[in-house]
C-alpha cells in the first residue's frame, strides 16, 4: 500500500455530564496522523442517565454522498461535508450500535431490542425486523445451603422475522445479546453481540452458527475463511481461522499516570477497549480502543505499524470506524 489511508470514527464518551461533550466523529489520515474533528455531539435533548446507552454518535455507513451515523434512537444522515440533512426513526431502534449498507440496504443492531432493523434507502422505509433474543428457562436451585432461581439459557438465541412498520409491540425492549455487529455479504446477514458465543448466519429466514467466537467482543465478521473481531475482553483484536492459529493484536496501553478520569469503575470506562474495526486493504486493518486510539495492524507481518491517539480521557472511546470513501 503506497498510502494508508483516512478514515472516520465515531468516539463515545462514558460517564459524561450534561454540559460536556458526549463524544464526536472525526477523520483521521492515519498517513500524516493529521485529526481533524467534524462533529462534537453535545445536543441538550440527550439523556444521560446510565452508562452509555444514549450518548454519543455510534456506527457509520455511507451511500451515494450521504453519511448514515447511528444514534441512540434515530440515525442521523449528513452531507458529505457534514451537514444534518434530516434522520431516520422507528419505535423499534434503540440503543442503535453498528450499521452496515449493502445493495441500497442499511441495516442497524437496535441493542435495546434484541434486533436488527433492515431500511430501504431508495424508498426510504423500513422493509424488515429481524428478532434474535435468547430465553431461559428459571429453576429454583440450591446453591450451597442457599435457595436461588437461575435462568439457564439456550445455547442458541430465539429467531423471528417482524415487520418494523405493524405497532404490534414485538420485539419489547430487551437487551439478551447485546447486539453490536452486523455484516452482509451474499445473500447472508452476520450478526453478534457481547453475550453471543456465535457469529449467527441468518439465511433464508433461518438463524444458524458461522463461528465460534468468545464473549465479550466487538465488530465480529467474517474474513477469509474465518472471523475478524475485537476481542473486547480479552484486550485484543483477533483474526480467527476455522482451521490453524489465532492472529492476535494486543491493544495499545498507556500508564495510568498518564491518562485522564481513570479513577472511573472499570464498568464505566476503562483503558484498551476494544470498539470499531474495518478492513484497509492489502493485508492492513485498523482498530479503535479507549483512550480514543486508532490502531493499524498488518497480518502478513504480525504487527502494529502505528497508533493514533486522539485524547487520553480513558471515557472517551473509539466506537464506530470506518475507511473515508470520498
């Protein structure tokens, strides 16, 4: 690769207060490392009770010369030079994470309700709901001297098709998977989230295992013959063959002396998050962490060709990240 390239990210600030900002998006030429900041979100109407489920700019799509920025409730559209043109609603998005557009189709996890939601862009309508929530069944157990009842569940999430446009009321708000990755590529959406231990294919209106993947990650998709995803938990980013060795990536840590609000519950906001994934080309990706960080990888060679650091404020997270097409 002659030049790397630019690419957008979308930053999430846990733990902010109202009066600051709640994250941004900015472009980042990971050639020169210039950054500059196109977007700060701090609208007032936010709310900002819990951790982050209604704060900051998450996944980013582009079609034609539009940028598609999911937000809590609503996906907002801008121009290309960033400005608001208008947004996109349904009573079934919340807690929207990523997004993915393939064949004049966006499609969006709604995290809060166990779903991804398929839109149309040339008819600008939702077209599709598709409903992945796992369900327990609740025993009284003893657990050493002590009565409890524990949901045990299924190994594989309940599957159902809706349509986002009846008001019927399915899916309620529930959040099994923790919804945050979704991937088309022909004719199959990819979809995972935290509490998945699967990359799930669905097909033909049937839910079934891609990969084994671990909990706790982020940006699951599939690569080659494998899976390309944030190994969240684990503090790295991992390309895992179906057959044959991991590639592993630490992400990049900093001393705490050196970085800002780390004295923050590790539930709220805590260094070398992994969040936000895309594929540059010719064996090179790139990956986003907390303190807001762009990481380049080469998987020919095993390793880090260089990171971009944005903010030491460990609260401030890359969340969505993808290359710059224009």
């Amino acid at each position: 690769m002659e030049r790397l390239p630019t690419v957008i990210a979308s930053t999430v600030v846990r733990s902010a207060h109202q009066g600051e900002s709640h994250g941004g998006v900015y472009l980042i030429d990971l050639e020169t490392e210039a950054v500059e900041q196109v977007i700060d979100y701090d609208d007032p109407s936010i709310s900002w009770e819990g951790r982050g489920g209604d704060r900051g700019l998450r996944g980013i799509a582009f079609y034609e010369d539009e940028v598609y920025l999911a937000a809590s409730d609503e996906i907002f559209v801008y121009t290309k030079d960033f400005r608001l043109v208008r947004s996109i609603r349904n009573e079934y998005l919340r807690h929207c994470h990523e997004t993915y557009i393939s064949d004049h189709r966006l499609y969006v996890t709604s995290t809060g309700r166990d779903s991804v939601l398929e839109y149309d862009l040339r008819a600008r309508s939702f077209v599709k709901g598709y409903y992945v929530r796992f369900e327990g069944l609740t025993r009284l157990l003893n657990m050493r001297g002590y009565n409890m009842n524990v949901t045990l569940l299924s190994p594989m999430p309940r599957f159902q098709i809706f349509d986002p446009n009846s008001g019927e009321g399915l899916p309620a708000t529930s959040n099994t998977c923790h919804l945050n990755s979704v991937y088309y590529e022909g004719g199959v959406l990819f979809v995972s989230g935290t509490r998945c231990a699967h990359l799930l294919a669905i097909n033909d209106s049937k839910l079934t295992s891609f990969a084994r993947i671990n909990y706790g990650t982020h940006n699951a998709q599939p690569f080659g013959e494998g899976v390309l995803l944030n190994d969240t938990r684990n503090n790295c980013v991992s390309c895992l063959p179906r057959h044959g060795e991991a590639i592993s990536f630490p992400i990049k840590g900093y001393e705490e002396r050196s970085l800002l609000n780390s004295g923050l519950p590790q539930d709220h906001a805590r260094q070398a998050f992994g969040r936000g994934l895309c594929i540059l080309g010719e064996g090179l990706i790139a990956g986003g962490s907390s303190p807001a960080t762009v990481s380049v990888y080469d998987l020919s060679t095993y390793r880090t060709v260089k990171t971009i650091n944005l903010t030491m404020d460990v609260r401030n997270t890359v969340h969505g990240l993808e290359v710059w097409p224009y």
